[in-house]
C-alpha cells in the first residue's frame, strides 16, 4: 500500500498477526471485498511486513489473468515447496508425501492440499512451525491471510 493509506485496516490485520485482538484460536484472516478493490495489494503489504519480520513461511498471490498466477493448482506446489525451504524439518515429510503418492499430481486439489501441506505440518516436532494448522501453541507466529 502507498504510504498512510489503509492505516486502520493495516493495524487490525497486524494486531490480529501479533494476537492483540484478543481472539488467540483464530488463525486464519478472511479478506473480502469486491474487485479492484485493492485486497491483493493489501495482502502483499502484510506479506512484505512479515517477510521484514523473519515470520513470512510462504506465500502465493491470485492474480486473475496472470498465467500460473490465476491458476489454483500452482498454489498446491508453490506453497509446499516454500514451506519446505523456510522449516527444514518439513523437507523430510514432503519429500515423504511425494514417494508415498507418486499419482500426486492427479488427486483433487484438496487431496494435494492434504497431502503436501496440512500432513507434513502435522508431523513436523517443532512447537513453532504455523500452529494454524498443527494446533501446538496459541501463538500467531504464522497465520494465513485470505484474500477472496
């Protein structure tokens, strides 16, 4: 975002990645609005916060009409791979998932989702690896902002 332009909007996303809006259990941020109404550029300001702050695991960004970028099936091979190189200790698991379903590529989008992301994060021993999902700490170190 420019400069001093969606101040408060920023701050309550902020306060709710930091765990100041009092709601510790809810670890996902929904983001909706009409198009062209500036979510993405939003998104990628939280984003580019996160990233400063060393907190950023991964991140993938709809661009309707941007190629890859427009296509959900991307997300399922963006987003492991991040996660992967930013928490070693899932790179095991990952490449686990992989072996284990060689017929990957051709599960529902909701399959992948399970088997490249949510199982590798569940058997990853870490107390700090994106709590979202593993439900381990109260923590809001990682959290998923949703764009729609």
């Amino acid at each position: 975002c420019l400069p001093n332009t969606r101040v408060d909007l920023l701050q309550g996303i902020y306060d709710w990645a930091d765990g100041k809006d009092g709601q510790d259990k809810r670890c996902i941020f929904w983001l909706s609005g009409l198009a062209e109404t500036g979510k993405l550029i939003i998104s990628r300001t939280v984003a580019r916060r996160c990233s400063k702050q060393k907190r950023l695991r991964a991140s993938f960004f709809f661009l309707r009409g941007g190629g890859d970028m427009s296509y959900a099936g991307k997300l399922f091979t963006s987003l492991p791979v991040q996660l992967a190189d930013a928490v070693l200790s899932l790179q095991a698991h990952s490449c686990d998932a992989l072996r284990e379903r060689s017929d990957i590529a051709n599960l529902s989008l909701l399959d992948q989702w399970r088997e490249l992301v949510i199982r590798p994060l569940k058997l990853v021993k870490s107390n700090n690896v994106c709590p979202c999902v593993a439900r381990r700490t109260p923590s809001r170190d990682e959290f998923i902002v949703l764009e729609s």
